[in-house]
C-alpha cells in the first residue's frame, strides 16, 4: 500500500477556465486572485468570471492511473466512530414530529422511507489525509461541530473496485450530496474529482460503499500527554486568569452614539475567556495561512473548573494533526481492520 507524503503547504494547480493555461501558484497568489487583483497570467481572466481560473489536477499526478488509486490509502473523517456503516439507519436522528412534518401528516405517506434510501445511496467521500482534516476544521467552523468528537478513518478500497474513467469535476449538488447513478457507467463504485475545498487541486473520491474493502479508525485529536510541557505552559495562563471579574471596555474618544449603545450592551469578556482566545490565536498562527481561518475551537467557560486542561489540549491536539501528521499515521497503523 501507499503512503502518500503529507504537505499541507504545497503549490496548488490551476487551470483557466477561458484559455485553458494550466500553471501553479502559491497561498499570496490565491489570496490576490480572491480580491480580485490577480488574473490568469495567460488570458487575464480574473475570479469575476464565469469561466474563471480554478483548481485542476496536474497532468503527472499518479492517481491519473487506476491501479495506482487502488493501492493508495484514503482518509475520511466525520463524528461518526463506526464509518462507513452498512446498518446506518439516517431516521434514527429524527423525532415523530419531523417525520409527521415530512409526510404533512399523511398527505405524502412514505415520504420518510424515500428520503432514507436517498441518504443511503448517496455516495461517500474520501481523499487525502490533509483533505481529511481540512474537513473536520471546515465542520467545526461551518456547520456547528465545533464541540463534536471526531474521528480519522483510513481506507483500503478493493482491488476489483470499478473507477469511472478520467478525473472529474466535484459531483455534488448544492447541498454537498453526489449520487454515482446517472453520473456513472454500469457496475461503477468510483469516481475520481478534483477536490476545490479541502486540499484543493488534489484528487477525492465519490464511492458507494461496496468499494471500500477495510478501514482503521482513531478519535481525533490524539491525547495530549498531562506532562506536556507546552500543555502545562498553556494550562498554568488559564489558571492565572481563572476567577478574575470581567471588567467593562471603557468608553474611546470618539465614540458615536451608536457605538457607546454597543457598549452598554456588550457582555464583557472575563479574563480567562480573554486568555483562551489569545492562546487559539497563538496556535493559529503557527498553521499554514490557508487553515487558520478554519481554526475554530469552542471553549466552554462554564465547564472550564471541572478540566482546565481540556482547552488547551484540544487546541495543541488538533495543531499537531498539520504539524506532525507522521505520529497521526503512526497511531492509526496500530489499529485494527475493521472490515467492511
């Protein structure tokens, strides 16, 4: 099997949309084609267009070839320990009264039934391991995980697994869902896109579960040992800060009149709470620049006394998943196969 080498901060490949020029550029370059005061070098087409520059495949990448895709490792997280999971069962989230609404009181009888096997045969996603982590930071920021146990599942797919032939644009809808039917040939439970989200201009999958063959699971992030000496560090300014009042921000000159009605209302930020967020700051600030607005970690004031080292552990636990994504691999290889 291979192990492909993690680089969180590699040039991503672009192809223009209008002129076809394919090129690589670098994180300063993507931030000045976002505001608009970078072009295709080629044409001038700039990110206002419809037909403007986006990330693309480069032409060398081996995952051009099947054999290759099938003897790769696939990385996958979610916050579901068991994944994939043949008995998922996606109504056992909702409550009587949405399955009441649903079905509109029985107006659409059913309703609930189809719309679980449309969950069930939507397809699954696995990519890169920096694709992987991308995708639990972007959950955590985006869609109110922020709290939420996650896990990192690495996959083997089957060596008679049916890859669709060439690599694709991302096949999903606006709601992030991809269905291989109709997208597909006959027998197909693979198909190759390129990823323009989480490590974009690299290669993801969309599969159906017969696809995947075995998969090794560890929680993430890993446990941060209590003797840690950057653990400690960052334990010792939270108790520091811990139990002092919170003091109102006092007026500025130049204050309008809106502004001091701000204010007046504002909740005003507690020491300790000051310090947590300045300690996320810290660590931000050490990822790569394309991850640190993604870098989004809850910090629970009110049950911070029962574990003051949680915060930071969880803070130092996930930098660790970019900075060192070898003791990451290396816990999951000491896993078992979970076969699918």
């Amino acid at each position: 099997m291979i192990e492909r080498t993690v680089d969180f901060e590699r040039l991503r490949y672009m192809r223009c949309g209008t002129c076809s020029h394919e090129w690589e550029v670098d994180t300063e370059w993507l931030d000045r084609f976002d505001t608009g005061d970078e072009p295709c070098p080629e044409c001038g087409t700039d990110c206002t267009s419809e037909n403007c520059p986006n990330f693309w495949v480069r032409p060398q990448d081996p995952v051009h070839d099947d054999s290759t895709v099938r003897d790769l490792y696939w990385y996958h997280s979610s916050t579901h320990a068991v994944w994939p999971d043949r008995d998922f069962d996606p109504t056992a989230q909702l409550t009587d009264d949405t399955k009441k609404m649903m079905e509109h009181d029985g107006l659409f009888p059913g309703a609930v039934e189809r719309w679980a096997a449309r969950q069930r045969s939507k397809a699954l996603h696995v990519g890169t391991y920096e694709a992987a982590i991308e995708n639990m930071l972007r959950r955590m920021t985006d869609q109110s995980d922020a709290g939420s146990q996650f896990y990192l599942h690495r996959v083997q797919l089957r060596t008679d697994c049916v890859i669709e032939p060439g690599i694709h644009r991302e096949p999903t809808d606006f709601v992030g869902d991809a269905q291989l039917a109709g997208k597909c040939g006959p027998g197909v439970n693979a198909l190759r896109y390129v990823n323009v989200h989480e490590d974009p201009s690299n290669v993801s999958l969309a599969i159906e579960i017969d696809a995947v063959w075995r998969v090794q699971t560890i929680p993430i992030p890993l446990a941060v040992d209590a003797d840690d000496s950057e653990l400690s560090a960052a334990t010792e300014r939270l108790l520091a800060e811990a139990g002092k009042p919170a003091v109102e921000e006092p007026p500025e000159d130049g204050d309008d009149q809106i502004e001091q009605l701000f204010r007046r209302h504002r909740v005003p930020v507690t020491p300790l709470a000051a310090e947590a967020g300045a300690l996320r700051e810290e660590v931000a600030d050490r990822l790569p620049s394309m991850r640190r607005a993604r870098f989004n970690v809850e910090f629970d004031e009110a049950g911070y006394a029962a574990a003051p080292s949680a915060f930071p552990a969880k803070l130092i636990g996930l930098a660790r998943l970019i900075d060192n994504p070898r003791a990451v691999i290396d816990a999951l290889a000491e896993q078992p196969w979970r076969y699918v």
